[in-house]
C-alpha cells in the first residue's frame, strides 16, 4: 500500500533501525539538507492550501464534474448582481428610459407634457 493514499503524497519512506542503527545516517542527511534548503514554510503553506481545496472539492465538484450547479449558480448571479449594484443601475436605467419615452409620447398627466391638449402635441411648431 502507498503512503500516498493515505493522504501524503510525495512522503520519503527510509528503512532504520533503532536498534542497530541502520538507516539513521540517511535519516541525518536527508534532514540536514532538508533544514539547509529553507523551505519548510513553502512546504507547509503548500500542504495547507492543498488540505483546503481538497475540504472544498464537494462545493466545486458536483456529480463527478466541477462548475456550480443550476440552483447554486443562480444564488451566485444573485449575489453577484446585489455586490455590483446591477438592480440600482438597471433601475435609473429604467427610470431615464421611461422618462424619454413620455416625452416622446406626451402621455398625458405625465412628463413635461401635462395639461397640453393633443392638438398642441401634434401640431408642427409655428414660426414667427
């Protein structure tokens, strides 16, 4: 059995012997080179960052494909939308849209065209 299917991948095995003392010379060596090169923070922040990502996996990967799923995708826009402020953009949006088009269409009782008869709204300008 692999030491790595217990979760440490890459793991050195050495063969020693506290009795006879076999083995302890590499043991020393391989130590020794491994406090020479500094990188047990890498090493370590690594593992970290792998633990991690493989304690998310079940909110990444969902029925053996990654992406989010129909329901978790549409909470993602949703939030999404709120953080971006797209319903306050889309609103004005709406608001200047709607404006433009009461002029356009001098409905009465609203815009800038309040109280003109349709006559007045249709007939060309008159120039003096």
């Amino acid at each position: 059995m692999a030491l790595g299917e217990h979760g440490e991948p890459g793991a050195t095995v050495l063969a020693l012997s506290a009795l006879t003392g076999e083995g302890v010379p590499d043991l020393r060596e391989l130590v020794a080179r491994f406090v020479q090169e500094k990188t047990a923070p890498e090493r370590r922040l690594s593992a970290d960052i792998d633990a991690a990502a493989a304690g998310l996996r079940p909110a990444y990967v969902a029925e053996g494909r990654s992406g989010l799923d129909e329901r978790a995708r549409d909470a993602f826009t949703d939030r999404l939308a709120t953080a971006v402020g797209a319903q306050a953009a889309g609103e004005a949006a709406e608001r200047v849209w709607r404006r433009g088009a009461i002029r356009a269409c001098g409905t009465p009782g609203c815009g800038s065209t309040a109280g003109t008869s349709a006559s007045a709204r249709t007939a060309p300008p008159t120039r003096t």
